[in-house]
C-alpha cells in the first residue's frame, strides 16, 4: 500500500507540474472539433469479443451526425488526420504502452464525372496505413498496407448496378474491408450505422422524455475503426486469459482511450490547394463516454479535447461536484428538472452521510479506525478518495473515470457486509488502474455475457449489482462469482450498454447504494429491504431510448452496416416504446429446415410477390444469395459459447427497400449441445456411448440409440471448425455400433449426434 501511495503522490506532483495543452468527443461537444467533424471523436468501446473470448475489440468511431443521403460528397475519413487508439495496461509506466495509429488516403479513379461512384470506379476512393507501437509511441511498425475502406453505401444503383454501379452488394465491402494485420489483429475501418442511442432533449436543461423518447441518432452514420486483438497482446506481461489468477485478475486491467490529430499549420493556396505543416497535436479525444459532453464545462472543453489523460487531474473538481447533481438535488435545481425527479442524491445515508455538492460525504472517517484496511485508508488511496470535505463525489464518481474501481472495502456489493458499508462484501469489480486520467478501463479476465442470455442487460455492471444483491443465485454467497453483466460498463463498454441512463444513476447515488450506503429511505434496523421505495425509482430510471435502432451483428466487426443513402424523404428520428406496426402478411423470411449437425440453414420466403426473385443473407451465414440452401459458418456453428441467434434477411432481387428479417437462435432449436458425456436421466430421443475416449486411433466406434425412423445425422469437426466427416442415417430404434473417422494429429476433436430438433456433442481427445 505504501509503495502505491508513493507512486500517487509521485504522479500528482508531475501532473500538477505539467504545463497544460492550449489547442482545442463525442457528438459535437465541444465548440472547436464541432467545427472539424473529420477529427471528431463519437463514441469509445472496449469488450470482450462475444464470437471468441481470447479476444478483445475496441472500436472508436468518428464524425457525428452522417446524414446517409448527405452528398454528392459523402463523409470519409480524413486526410492529413491521425487516427489512434491507445491501451495502458501498466500504471508504472507513463501515458499508452499500445498504440494504433491509423492514416488515410483518397483518390479519385475517374476524374471526369461528378458521381461518386460510376461504372465501377470509385472518387474519393479511400486506403489506409495502420502502424502499431508496442514501447509507447517511441517506435512504431507497419501492420497494414492499403487497407481498404468500403466506400459510402450510397445507394442500389451505384452499390449493386453491374452496369453503371460496383456490380456488388454491400455486404461484400464490407467484408473486402475486414483485414488482418501482420501481427495478428482482425481490423475494420469504414462507414457504419451509428450505435449510439440517446434522445438529446436531455441539453434542453435536463428535459427527460419518458413517454415516447426519440433516439436522436437513429438512421445516421458514423465512420467506425473495429480492432479485435488476442488478450495475450494486450496484457502486460503477455499473458493468455486463461493464466489470470481469478475472474478479477487485477494484472489483466487495461485503459483505452481513442484520439484524433491534425498539424500545427493549415495553409490554403491558390486553386484550392490546401498544405498542411508542422507536428501532430491532438485535437479530440475520448474514453469514458460523455465526460466531455455533461462533465466538463463549455469554457474547458477544447481544452480537454487537447490534454493527455496524464494531465487530467486539473479538471477532477467536475466530478466530485458534478454540475448534474445539482439538478438532483430540491435543495438547488432539482424541482426545475422534473425528468430527473427519480434521481436524488444521498443527504443522510445511515443516518450520517450527505452526498450532495459541497457537503461532506464520507470525509469524517478520513484517519479513523474505521476505515484502516479500505480503499479510504490514507495509507492507499484516502489522499485521492478523500480530498477535502467539500468534495463528496470524490469517493465514488473520481475512481470511476479517474483509476477504476478496486476489489477492495467499501467498493464490494452490500451482500455480506452485514450492514456495515466499510466491510468486505461481494466482489464484483476490478478494473483498477491508478493513472490519474479519462481512461475506458476493463478488466480483460471478466467472462462474457452471452447476449442471447436471459440475463444479459443494458444496464452492465448496475444490473449485475442488482443481481448479486436480490437474486438467490448470488446473493446467497459473499464469495466471488461471475454475476451476469460484471463485463458491461463501466468495466468497459459493450455496444448494446445504455451509457446514458447508467452514468445519470450513477450521479444519483446508485453505486453509493450498491455498496451499501443506502438512500435516506432507508433506516438502518428497522427497513426490512434496501430495495427501497428511491432505489427503486432509480433502478427503474430510464433516460431515452434503450437499444440502438438496428439490430448488431454477431461476428466481426459487430457494428450494423451503414445506412443507404437513397431510401426516401424521412430520415427523423425513430419512436421508442411505441406501438409495433402490424406483422406484413405480404411478404415474410423463415428457416424451412435447420441441421443440427453441421449447420445446415434452408431459408424460405413467406407469400414472396409472383414473378419476383427472392435473395437471402444473414451475418454468420451468408452474404446476399438467391440460394436459400446455405450453412452457417463452421467457426460459429461449432463453438458453443457464441451467440446462436442469426437475424436472417430476404428481399426481392434489385430492391433493396423490399428487405423483411427475423430473428433464429439455431441453439435453442437444437437445445443447445453440451461437451460432456449424457447425464444419466437426462431427456433425449436418443443415447450415445462413446467406446475409447481418449483414442490413439484415427477412427472412434460409439453405441448409439435413437428413436425408430427417426432421421439422424453424425458429424465431426476439428477445434477449429473444419468437419473432418458428415453422415446422415435413419435410427432403428435399436443400439447401434457406429464408427467416426478423425484426424491423425493429436488434440481436441467434436462429435456431434442429432435430429432435427435436437443435438448432443461430445468432446473427444486424439492422444
């Protein structure tokens, strides 16, 4: 503890030192980047990859507000503009310990019409360099060489036109545009639909839209970087996953902010030449998402857009008094601001502790016994959490976005402390990393939650809150577990968390709350449940919209594609929560025929329009084809702990406006395969008996029973999803001895047996 306090002190004595930037994300938030969209920061993510949790993804997106129909000079990346994204992951060493520096390139490949797209050819065709440095910036390595960026999705004539357009789909950019980098990442840089979602009537003073939010981004795009890199690249000591100590390995923490720079100097010649001078200095950033937005006041936020989370310490004072509090507060603005009335800050928590600006919070037990062992101890962190006793804030909003949060005493869920808000309880956070800054922080060894599961939620780590407080599969222990959701914001951020209504809840008090300093409501001996009557009016607390208005994809690079330009006059925001339109009964998609063996998929259209062609695709499964017998891709097919829900589309060949889609979880049809061997009274139409398991043999013999008639299929596959045999038989309804052949090299093999509704795998080892 001393050695870290030591190396606080340390750093608050360089960051005071440090002469601050005096140069100028988010959408617009700032008065000098809303004048330079190219270099505009929107939204930060960082999450463990749902399709392959060895993996992360970090995604920064840029330019606000795309219009899809916004041309004849559609929205790119920049030129002249440095696109990173930086990773801490060792709070010993200064600033980024990673980098991705990104840089574009236009041409124009027929300069002789004002289209942007004609006969084949691309203006403004947009390539990049991607350089990565893995020393902080002192070198860096070429990883990428002309990527290619799919250009605007412009609209059917221009995309899929073999005449006078590209001849392609869309889909096919943007899988020309995945590339993998010569170190190891997976790497897109494109348009994109925008994915988040907030109504912005929140800037009239605060004005909350219960009844019919608008999503204020819906139908626009953005320009979005997708890097999915190994876990072992990114942690510090070069470390698989599978080598962290627990699920809240503080070792795999890691910071990510993303930037934008442009040179020093911008001249404009005759002609219209413009040249450009002088070194690269930032002028945008982001990390936490809407710190700049609703944290930082309008006269220091070019100043922050220009300053390096190492420098951040100047502007702490906006969180331990947050300006939002005050419209949370009756004593200050709050009867003003009736959308926040559900929102209202601790004033007498346990009788003694007032949370509200200026008051003093938890001040008093600085230095006291009380506090000896915590995270409050002044011989860890008290100096930062403690500062003063006018800062109330400091203790819970500061180590949010400033150092993460530490397993340690008070931040522990209240399960287990008895009542007592100091003790230990249950662990449910760790993404400490004590940099002083605006980092995004994520703990890479937190398991996924699957976004099929019941209990995935918007709400991240506050809902995973909610769940270890009430819910028996947790609560009833202390210990640590993996609570669902223990992987959303704000350890990281997944695309689908509601970061708006998360972070007002948190200004509100919530993670007070969580902890166990309760709302005034609450009286300590006498309330039976801290579910009171003001957590409960927080918790259901919603600021807008609460997902975002298109669906994600389930494979790389997980963003929605963009929006089309040509699809009519209306492009206004989308009503949420609003009455569904009637099901079409014209025109609909559904699965004919599912193989739960190999993946399978025959697609069909529903009433489709006579004399038309009906294509079909789906993320996972296959790009736009009139064939309607496809299969899903071995990759996702076989591995058990991806997502198994497929948003199949059709539309009418050539008329991409005619599109219908829906929802199949291919594993729930299948009852979702176990790696294991049948438990004795499970439920199944059929049995399976392994003979030799593990084999030194290339061919494994099995006893199998299934129902008479019933159709059967036996398939085989490699760790890597390659079917190594496939074979389909109708069962006797007796034991029958069957044989499967694998491969002769050592390691993990999958058998999987089914029918048509369900299907058992087995993992076989090849010694």
């Amino acid at each position: 503890m001393k050695n870290l306090l030591y190396f606080i002190a340390g750093l608050l004595a360089v960051v005071c030192l440090q002469p601050s930037s005096a140069v100028a994300s988010s959408h617009r938030e700032a008065p000098l980047i809303s004048n330079d969209p190219l270099a505009d920061n929107t939204d930060l993510y960082a999450f463990r990859s749902p399709a392959n949790d060895q993996n992360i993804v970090l995604i920064a997106n840029y330019i606000p507000f795309e219009h899809p129909a916004g041309g004849p000079n559609w929205y790119s990346f920049g030129e002249r503009i440095r696109y990173e994204v930086h990773v801490d992951n060792n709070a010993g060493t200064p600033g980024s310990d990673i980098i991705y520096r990104f840089e574009f390139k236009q041409m124009n490949e027929d300069p002789t019409t004002f289209f942007n797209i004609r006969l084949g050819k691309e203006n403004l065709k947009t390539t990049y360099t991607c350089q990565r440095s893995m020393d902080g910036g002192r070198s860096f390595q070429t990883i990428i060489s002309n990527g290619i960026v799919p250009p605007p999705n412009i609209g059917p004539r221009s995309i899929e036109n073999s005449t006078v357009g590209l001849g392609t789909t869309y889909d096919k950019q943007v899988e020309k545009g995945i590339m993998m980098a010569s170190t190891g990442e997976k790497i897109f840089a494109g348009p994109v639909d925008d994915p988040f979602f907030v109504d912005l009537g929140i800037f009239d003073l605060g004005a909350i839209r219960s009844e019919n939010p608008r999503d204020a981004v819906a139908k626009f795009n953005c320009h979005s970087i997708v890097i999915e890199v190994p876990i072992a690249t990114l942690q510090k000591d070069k470390k698989a996953v599978s080598m962290a100590k627990n699920i809240l390995d503080g070792d795999y923490v890691i910071g990510v902010y993303a930037s934008a720079s442009r040179q020093m100097i911008k001249t404009l010649y005759a002609a219209g030449d413009v040249g450009y001078d002088g070194e690269y200095r930032q002028v945008s950033r982001l990390g936490m998402p809407l710190t700049n937005e609703v944290i930082i006041p309008i006269g220091m936020k070019d100043r922050w857009n220009a300053t390096k989370p190492s420098n951040d310490l100047q502007f702490a004072k906006y969180f331990s008094n947050p300006e939002l509090a005050l419209y949370m507060d009756d004593s200050q603005f709050g009867t003003a601001v009736p959308g926040l009335a559900p929102l209202r800050i601790q004033t007498n928590s346990l009788g003694a502790f007032d949370f509200r600006n200026g008051k003093p919070g938890l001040f008093a037990l600085k230095g006291t016994e009380s506090v000896k062992g915590t995270a409050l101890d002044e011989a860890a962190f008290g100096s930062v959490l403690l500062p003063d006793n006018k800062s109330p804030r400091a203790v819970d909003l500061l180590p949010i976005f400033y150092t993460g949060v530490p397993n340690l005493p008070p931040y522990q869920l209240a399960t287990g402390k008895g009542g007592r808000a100091l003790r230990a309880g249950k662990p449910f956070i760790n993404n400490f990393l004590p940099t002083l800054g605006d980092w995004l922080r994520l703990n890479m060894a937190v398991p996924t939650t699957k976004r099929n599961s019941p209990d995935f939620n918007s709400l991240g780590l506050i809902q995973a809150a909610v769940l270890g407080l009430t819910d028996p599969r947790y609560n009833a222990s202390a210990d640590m577990q993996f609570i669902p959701n223990m992987d959303g914001f704000p350890n990281g951020r997944r695309l689908e968390d509601d970061v708006t209504t998360i972070e007002l809840q948190a200004v509100g008090g919530v993670v007070l709350a969580a902890i166990g300093l309760w709302y005034d409501d609450f009286i300590p001996g006498t309330t039976a449940s801290p579910v009171t009557p003001m957590l409960g009016k927080v918790l259901g607390f919603k600021a807008g919209p609460t997902k975002n208005d298109k669906e994600f994809k389930a494979m790389f690079p997980y963003e929605a594609e963009p929006w089309r330009g040509f699809r009519g006059p209306s492009y206004e925001g989308k009503k949420v929560d609003a009455p569904a339109p009637p099901a079409s009964t014209e025109f609909a998609v559904r699965v004919k025929n599912f193989s739960c063996t190999n993946g399978d998929i025959v697609f069909e259209a529903v009433n489709p329009a006579p004399g038309k062609t009906v294509e079909y695709s789906a993320a996972g499964v296959s790009v736009w084809t009139t064939n309607p017998n496809l299969r899903v891709e071995q990759e996702l097919f076989w591995d058990n702990n991806s997502s198994g829900v497929l948003t199949l589309k059709a539309r009418y060949l050539n008329e991409p406006d005619s599109q219908v889609s829906m929802e199949y979880d291919f594993r729930k049809q299948c009852s979702r395969a176990r790696i294991a061997s049948e438990p004795i009274n499970a439920p199944a139409s059929f049995s399976i008996n392994v003979l030799g398991n593990p084999t030194n043999k290339d061919v494994v013999a099995f006893d199998l029973r299934g129902n008479a008639g019933e159709a059967m299929e036996i398939g085989v596959s490699d760790a890597s999803g390659r079917i190594m045999s496939h074979a389909a038989f109708n069962a006797t309804g007796n034991v029958e001895r069957k044989s499967v052949r694998i491969g002769r090299a050592p390691g993990i093999y999958f058998l999987k047996v089914g029918t048509p509704s369900e299907s058992r795998t087995i993992k076989l080892l090849r010694e």
